[in-house]
C-alpha cells in the first residue's frame, strides 16, 4: 500500500503532477476507482474550470454543458455576481448553527415568500432532505388533525434518495435491496385521474406529487390532472404537496412550476437549481401547514447557513431577471430538436427537455460529449437537457448544431 506521507503528494486541481507530465482525464478514472464508492456511473471527463454554459476540462478542452449538472447551475459556471457573494461570504462567517438567529437566512426566506406566495421557509441541503420533511410535516399535520397517514405519490416519480423520500418514489428499481421501507405510501399512475379519486379518503395524509416527472424522463403533468389532484387534497382536507426540486427556480420559465399551473398547494419543496451549485434545499408552506412543526420537531445541522443563503439569494435576484428569456431559448431549442434526424418527439417545460430517440441514448451522449457537448441520457432512448438559464442564443445554435452532427452520422 502506498503511503501518503505529505500534501504533496495528493493530486490538486493544477494540470501538472509531480513528473511534469500533463494530466489527463483518464488518469482520473483509475483514481476514482481506487479511492470513490463505486455507485455512480461517471464519465472520463474531469473540468478544471468553466464560465456561463461552458465547462473545460483538465486536458483544456471546452464542452457546451447542457445538463447544467442536473439542473443545477443555474446561473451557468462562474458567474461573477455568484462568485462575489460567495468570496465575500466566506470572509465573513460561513456557519453559525440555528442555534442562532441567521440574517442571510431570513433574507433568503423573505425572498422565497415574496416570490411564492407561501408563508414558511425551512432549509436544508438537498432535494431528498426537502421532501423528508414534507414527509414528516405531512404525517404531523394528520396526526394531530386525526386523520391517517396514508401518503399518494405517482408511479416513475423521483423524489430522492434516503429512506422517506425513496419510500415515495414510485420506480420500484430504486428499491430493490433497501427494503424493508418506511409504510404507508402508495401509487398511481401520473396524469390519470380517476384511480386517485378511488383512493382518497380521510385517512390520506397528503398527495406527493412533481409537476413535471424529471428523472422519469422529463413527462409534464396536465393541467387538468394536477388541478385535479388539487381538488382532491381540498375536498378531503390532505396536504397538496409539490415536488419543486427539479422544476424550481426558474427552470420551466415560471419561477416555480405551481404558478404557471395556477395551482395552490400547501407545500413546496425546492433544491436543485436554488444555490446555483451551492449545496442547499428548502421547504416552503403555508403557515397553517408550517405550524405543525414546533420545537424539536426537525432539524437541520448545516441547514440554510450564511454561505448557502448567500448564495441562493443571488440566484433568486438573477433568475428573476432571467425569466423572461426563457420561452425564448426553448422554443428556439425545441423547434431545432424537432429538425434532427433520429428524433422522434421533445417534451419541453422551459428549458427542462427531453428527447424521444429511435436509438440508444447512451451512445448519442457519449459522442456528443466527445464532440463538446454534454447532455444526460435520462431513459434508454430519451436524452435530458437542462441547461443553465443564462444560456444565449449562440449557445443553443451550437448546441444544435454539435447534436445534429452526431445523430446525422
Ligand atoms: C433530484 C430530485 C430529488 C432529489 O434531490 P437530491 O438533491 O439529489 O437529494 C428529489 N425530487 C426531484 C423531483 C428531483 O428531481
């Protein structure tokens, strides 16, 4: 075994190791290998660096980055006004605890109010964090109005990772292994109305549900179905909660997805694109809703410190800026999409895409990544984009033009 016997001797982020010899993304992988747990499936890519929709990677080459890390980046890579907030941050505190009043906190929920309309802000760090909470204020909220704890979510959702949120992630591949889950969670299928009439009653805790299925490969729920699911919650006084993690923050042109629906629910969650690749996720509700979750209730070590807030403060303000231009970029994506050869359909909320393919995803991804453009293969025949919302015009020429490319050949 090889000892690490100084700093040193680790690799950093400069483009030369100890024999002067340039690195290479390759020699990454090996490393990873060695040192990373082996459950994601990563590319041989490494990025040294980036700024607006452009990533570089170690060995210097650029790539249009249209999955934004997931939805994430959404003021693209090393935007000034992020980069600012976040150094300036930093020289001042970064974490205090909730032990504390936090004003970069509070700021950052007075923004999400004033934006949402909702009442109540909590913070965390992740989407799977966010809807673990609305899991436990949803159980809160039954029990202590006596009703049961029956929670409806839809088939193919995601709504995270731990144990709670996997348990309402209706894609049973997921599971597999994990078991035994917590209970009480049960689905139906997404934009069918009338099995989940069947199944409400007054032993419903609340309905779970995303306006748009993401990870299940980018599916927008109809207006009549999710105003449905609404009706449903009211009629039999359940919690309408919102899975927002993916579809927030400006991603679908609307700084939430709920409002170009129209829809009222009592609870959002939101993650993904709020911190602009700052590690942060949020609760929001209603005050009626947030009431429930008193005292030592939950909580939340790292939860909406001064760095995280900091930073989602300078995404709220720019991504409002930015809504505007969204519809723009989309129609301009969709409508080249739907020109390229092998494309079989696009489904679009903003600039949340997905695209239908005769052949296998996976290889379309490789080989524009190859020719500097990234994108995910979110099913085995359906491509994902989510490109920052900063993304010009040029950019999306470019990226159509790199796509059609590989899917001419
Ligand atoms: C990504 C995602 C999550 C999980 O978020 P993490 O930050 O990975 O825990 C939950 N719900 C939806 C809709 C998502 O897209």
């Amino acid at each position: 075994m090889k000892l690490i016997t100084t700093w040193e001797n680790l690799s950093d982020d400069e483009p030369e190791i100890q024999s002067g010899a340039k690195v290479k993304n390759a020699d990454y992988v090996q490393q990873a290998e060695e040192c990373l747990f082996g459950n994601y499936r990563r590319a041989p890519v490494a990025f040294s660096h980036g700024f607006g929709s452009r990533l570089f990677d170690v060995e210097g080459k650029g790539y249009l980055d249209f999955i934004g890390g997931v939805a994430v980046s959404s003021l693209g890579h090393a935007h000034p006004r992020l980069v600012e907030a976040i150094s300036a941050q930093a020289g001042r505190y970064l974490h205090a605890s909730n032990l504390y009043q936090l004003p970069e906190q509070i700021k950052a929920a007075q923004m999400l109010i004033h934006l949402s309309g909702l009442e109540r802000v909590f913070f965390c760090n992740s989407g799977t964090e966010a809807n673990e909470m609305a899991i436990k204020l949803a159980r809160k909220h039954a029990s202590e109005n006596g009703r049961g704890p029956r929670i409806l979510a839809a088939h193919n959702s995601f709504h995270g990772r731990t144990m709670g949120s996997l348990a309402a992630t209706g894609n049973p591949a997921y599971h597999k292994g994990f078991e035994p889950l917590p209970g009480g969670f049960e689905f139906f299928p997404y934009n069918e109305l009338a099995p989940w009439e069947a199944a409400m009653g007054p032993d419903v805790a609340a309905i779970l549900i995303e306006p748009v299925q993401g990870e299940g490969g980018v599916f927008p729920g109809t207006l009549e179905f999710l105003h449905g699911l609404e009706e449903l919650c009211r009629e039999h006084k359940a919690l309408f909660i919102i899975d927002e993690v993916q579809t927030g923050i400006g991603r679908t042109g609307a700084m939430f997805c709920y409002h170009s629906h129209a829809l009222r629910p009592d609870v959002v969650t939101l993650a993904k694109g709020l911190g602009g690749g700052v590690p942060i996720g949020a609760v929001m509700a209603t005050r009626e809703a947030a009431a429930v979750m008193g005292p030592g209730t939950h909580g939340c070590t790292f939860g909406g410190n001064a760095l995280a807030t900091a930073a989602a403060q300078v995404v709220l303000e720019e991504v409002e800026l930015l809504l505007m231009d969204i519809d723009e970029r989309s129609k301009q994506l969709v409508s080249g999409l739907e020109k390229l050869p092998h494309v079989t359909g696009v489904r679009a909320a903003g600039l949340l895409i997905g695209v239908d393919l005769d052949i296998e995803a996976k290889t379309v991804e490789l080989a524009c990544m190859e020719q500097g453009l990234l994108v995910n293969s979110v099913r085995a025949q359906t491509l994902r984009l989510a490109p920052p919302l900063v993304l010009t015009e040029e950019d999306v020429q470019e990226a159509l033009e790199i796509l059609g490319g590989v899917l001419g050949k």
